[in-house]
C-alpha cells in the first residue's frame, strides 16, 4: 500500500488524524506527511485543521474513490433508465445519501434524477407525481410520516408501477398494511455506541439532547435509553432535552439551557444531535469556564461538520453513501425481479473518536 493510500486510510479510520502521529506511525518526516496531506487536499479528499487533517465531509464516499459494484441485479453497462429521488432536505445530512445513491446508479448505467421536499411541506405527491412525468422507472423517497397527507401518500406509493424505495423511513401500506422496502441507518444503534463508549470511559450520568425537528429523534432515544439500562445506569436525573430548529428564536437558549442542564444535575457526558447543537453546546462550555472533555465530554450525531471544530468532536456518523447505493440496489434488483421478496435493509453507523470525549475529571 503506498503512502498516500496509508494516510488516506487513516483518515477513513479515525476521521481527523494528526501529522505528528502519522509521520511516527508511518517512519517518515512530518515535513512528508504534510506533502500527502496536501495532495489529498488538492484532489478533495481532505480538509486541513490545525496540526493535521481530516476527511472532507463534502467527499463522502471520496471524489475519485472506487465506487463498488452495483448489485449483480443491476443492468449492465449501458443500459439506460432513470431513478427518481425525492428527499426532505438539500443542505443537510441528504447530499450525502444523494451522492452515493447518484454513484451507485451511474456505475450501473442509470441516470438519477433528484428533487428536494422540505419538512414543512405536507404534500409530496405532486413532486412524486412530477418524477413518474418525467420517466422515472424506480423512486427513492424519505417521505413525512407525520403529515395530515402521509397515508395518502404511502397509499399512492404502494399503488404505482414502478419500485419504490424508501429511504430512512420504515411504513407498511394497503389492506394488508404490507411492509414497503426501505433501507434505514439503524440510529438507535448510534446512540448506544456512544453511550457504551462514554461508560467505558467512566461516565455514569449521560445525558441527551436532541434535534426536536428530526425524525430519528425517537429511535436515538430509544437507544440511549436501552443502552443506560443495559450498562446499570439510571437515567433519572441526568440531561434529557429536546433542541428547537435552529431557524427559532430561542434556539441558542435551548442550546445554553442544556449546558446549565448538565452542570445542576452533575451530567459528565452528553450525546448531541446533530453537529451545529454540539457546537453550540461546546461553545456555551467555554463561555461557562467549562472545559471539554475535562468537565464534559461531549459526542455528537451525525458527523457532517464535527471534525472540523476545535476541539475536533467524537461524533457517530450514519453511513450516508452507503444508505443511497443500498437504496438503488434495492430498485434495481426490483427492476430485475419483481417477484423478489421485500427488502428492509439495516445499515450500522461508525462512531468516531476525536478530542471531545475523556474519562470524567476525578
């Protein structure tokens, strides 16, 4: 494996890494491993932080990087077709589930055609219904499950000819309240992760606070919940809050609201969803004379910035790429099988570990 492929290894490992670290590792200058860095800087790769680099989350999988196969399913080069995709958002957590779903579908020879909702639009059918107009032969969708519109929606999309897909969302539909294929990061997975990472390292209050807009905001605390109970700690007591959009006026004084939280009720380590509400946190801990990870250690979800802060985040990162390319394997091997039976895909999601959590002080 050559050098470069090493560094670049390093950072799919840990998410940020430092030069002097690597040049140790690696037998070399610190002087030769900033020449790498650079280059996979220039190619987009990664991202300079001070003392070392981390991924690019703009990159994710990496621009340039081998994209897997298709699903043996799939068509052959060649082969012509599209896939419609719909998703809530285009700024955040998304582009990365586009980027892979786009990938995957171009290595097999199909077209992907993208469209955003929003979550304060209750209707998606005329955006669905414009994909189908337009030639889609498969739909990728991350419908609203909480809309006055959302069983008239799933009803349509159980109705029409062509695969669908759904994506980070799970619903059963008609008579039978059949499963829909859908393919989901298992979020409440993530949330243990980091609480099994925080009691490892000695915390025994852990507290949460979430992203209150965000439809996995159940399954996370489910899985903080579940995993407190399996390690013996009792979440009486420690932090549990829920963070308004961050377009609200009050949301910096949720997000202040939630540091006071943790200093009041003795809470040593929290998990933060999503990366702005982690930043804020941290940020509010330096005002406060709060040192993280001394006093606090914080981990947040979702990874798309975390990195990049200082000090760079422990964050659990939902594998974005690889929940888009599973999605249109899905639809292809639909479009080559109708008769196969529902797929509901799993997909675990990686903790990574940076500088924001520690054993608690004392």
């Amino acid at each position: 494996m050559s050098r470069r492929a090493q560094v670049l290894e390093a950072l799919h490992a840990h998410g940020t890494v430092r030069v002097s670290d690597l040049a140790a590792e690696l037998g070399v200058t610190t002087v030769t491993v900033r020449r790498d860095i650079t280059q996979l800087v220039d190619e987009g790769l990664a991202l300079r932080v001070h003392g070392g680099a981390t991924l690019n989350p703009a990159a994710d999988p990496a621009p340039g990087a081998p994209v897997p196969p298709a699903a043996p399913a799939g068509p052959a080069p060649g082969s012509t077709g599209t896939i419609g995709m719909l998703v809530p958002s285009l700024d955040y957590y998304w582009p990365g589930v586009a980027r892979g779903a786009e990938e995957r579908a171009a290595a097999g020879g199909l077209r992907l055609r993208l469209r955003g909702s929003s979550y304060e639009i209750e209707d998606e059918r005329p955006q669905l219904e414009r994909l189908m107009r337009g030639g889609a032969d498969a739909l990728l969708v991350a419908p609203s499950l909480d809309s006055p519109h959302t069983e008239d929606v799933l009803a349509w999309l159980g109705d029409v000819d062509v695969p669908v897909v759904l994506v980070e969302r799970t619903a059963r539909t008609g008579s039978t309240h059949a499963a829909m294929e859908s393919v989901v990061t298992d979020h409440a997975l993530g949330a243990e992760t980091a609480v099994r990472h925080l009691t490892a390292l000695g915390h025994r209050r852990i507290g949460i606070a979430l992203s209150a807009q965000s439809p996995h905001t159940p399954e996370l605390r489910a899985g903080w919940s579940r995993a407190l109970a399996a390690c013996g700690l009792d979440p009486d007591g420690a932090v549990d809050l829920d963070i308004p959009d961050r377009r609200a006026a009050d949301w910096q004084q949720h997000v202040e609201a939630v540091v006071e939280a943790a200093l009041r009720t003795g809470t040593t380590a929290l998990l933060v969803h999503s990366d702005p509400e982690a930043m804020g946190v941290v940020q509010h801990c330096e005002e406060r004379g709060v040192p993280v990870p001394d006093a606090l250690s914080v981990v947040a979800y979702d990874d798309e910035v975390a990195g990049l802060f200082s000090p760079a985040l422990t964050a659990v990162r939902p594998p974005r790429a690889w929940v888009g390319r599973a999605a249109v394997d899905l639809a292809v091997a639909r479009l080559a099988d109708p008769a196969r039976p529902v797929h509901r895909v799993v997909v675990s999601p990686s903790l990574v570990l940076r500088d924001s959590t520690a054993a608690p002080a004392g």
